[in-house]
C-alpha cells in the first residue's frame, strides 16, 4: 500500500486507552461489588466486616469516578456495545 497513511492521532490514541483501561477496571469493581453483596447475603460476616465491606465498595466507586474524571471520560464511555451480546456493563 504505497502512498497510504494512517492519521494518528496520539491525544485520541492515549484517551482510548485509559477509556479501554478504566473499562476493564470497572468491570472489576462491578464483579467485586457483586461478590461482596453475596457474602453479605448469606449471612455469617460480622457488623464489622459488613461495615469495611461497604466502605470499601464507597471508596472504590468513588476512585473511580475521580479516575474517569481526571481522564476526561465520562462513566458512559466505560460501557462498550458488544453487538448482539448487548451492553459489557449491565445497565443500573
């Protein structure tokens, strides 16, 4: 393919990327939140530890809104359209 370029552009590039990396670091968070809330569930955790659980759960939604934030990406660029699979992030 002579005398074809690719325009990169390497500002794009690099917000793609931290949307990419936020995308699966949220689907952690989410997956992690889902875990926790069974456990919680099921009974058998102590006051306590039902406490540090839904701090910590707080804290990490609120890292990571002041991620998307610092990125300049929104929470709806995280959700990736997979086609007929539907949505990567489940809907609230």
């Amino acid at each position: 393919m002579t005398g074809s370029r690719v325009d990169l552009d390497s500002e794009k590039m690099g917000r793609d990327l931290v949307a990419l990396v936020l995308t699966v670091v949220e689907l952690l968070r989410q997956l992690m939140e889902r875990q926790a809330i069974r456990r919680v569930e099921q009974g058998g955790l102590s006051d306590g530890q039902v406490e540090e659980i839904g701090t910590t759960l707080m804290l990490l939604d609120q890292r990571m809104q002041e991620l998307c934030e610092q990125h300049g990406v929104l929470p709806e660029d995280l959700n990736l359209d997979l086609g007929p699979l539907g949505s990567l992030l489940p809907r609230d």
